[in-house]
C-alpha cells in the first residue's frame, strides 16, 4: 500500500519469474530517511527498467531484423499490414540463409505468465521465407515471440518481444 507522500517506482519486467519493485520514501526520521536514500540509489542504476536481458522489439510498421541464438542465422520479420493488435495476426519471415526451416513459433506474455491461447499456423511461402498466421494476443501488453528453427540439422531460435496495443 502506498503512504501518503511516498514516491514509487514500478518496472514492466520481461523476465517471467521477476515481481514489480516498489521502493517507497517516507520521512518518517533522518535515520529511516538516509536508508531510503541509499537503497533509492541503489534501485536508480537498474533505472526502473526491465530486469532480465533485453530483446528485440518489432515496433508497429516496422520490419525487425534480429540474429539467431547462436548467429547462425539473420531473420526479418513484419506484420502483415504492417500492423499488430489484439486477436488474431499474421507475421511475414524471411531468413538468410534462405534453407533455414521454420519449426515452430510460440509467444509467452511474461507479466502474466501464459502463452497465446492456440498455436499458430506456419506455411511456406512461394519465393521463401514464411507465413505465421492466427497468432492470437489475447491480451494487450508485451510479449515474447519464440521462432524455433533448424538450419543443417541444428536447432536454432530468433526471439524478439512485441508490444501488443
């Protein structure tokens, strides 16, 4: 609960296991007042941000371009329309080399702790590259995307994050 007079601090984590942190300053005394300089400047270096490593973000209209796990593998990825939203999407891949295979693609929802409410379906597109269609973001709010991916035999993964509107 927050005291009158506090100031708070929370972070939209993309680490699944993370909780909000919440720093409170009270001037209750000088002693108390000092510690909460001290640990407020211990939580300013992580700038309220995210805790947990950082992924790549398709921004709306955008096309991303984000190396594999192991960098074996460039991909491009857009929405189709240049848009995504709540419901039902579809995103467009590209991957250089062109003969890495397309297994899989799946979204968790971090802040909450799910995954999209059905798989989505893959298909091979004429000329290269893939169609992911019925991916379902049944709800607002950020996203992990996980495309796993075979190339020679070895298993991959691109991962970026998206903010859903």
């Amino acid at each position: 609960m927050k005291e009158p007079g506090a100031t708070i601090c929370r972070t939209r984590s993309r680490d699944p296991g993370a909780k909000p942190i919440g720093v409170y300053l009270l001037g209750v005394s000088a002693r108390v007042g000092a510690l909460a300089i001290v640990v407020v400047g211990g939580f300013s270096s992580l700038g309220c941000g995210s805790s947990g490593s950082q992924k790549d973000e398709l921004g709306q209209g955008q096309t991303l371009t984000v190396a594999s796990d192991a960098n074996a593998i460039q991909t491009k990825v857009s929405a189709d329309g240049d848009h995504y939203a709540q419901g039902r999407n579809t995103f467009l891949v590209q991957f250089d080399p062109a003969t890495t295979v397309l297994d899989k693609a799946s979204a968790f929802m971090p802040v909450h702790g799910h995954g999209t409410p059905a798989a989505p379906t893959i298909a091979a597109e004429d000329g290269g590259g893939y169609r992911i269609s019925d991916f379902i973001f049944n709800m607002p709010g950020i996203w992990d995307v996980t495309l796993d991916v075979t190339l020679a035999d070895r298993s991959d993964k691109v991962e970026f994050s998206l903010d859903v509107p």
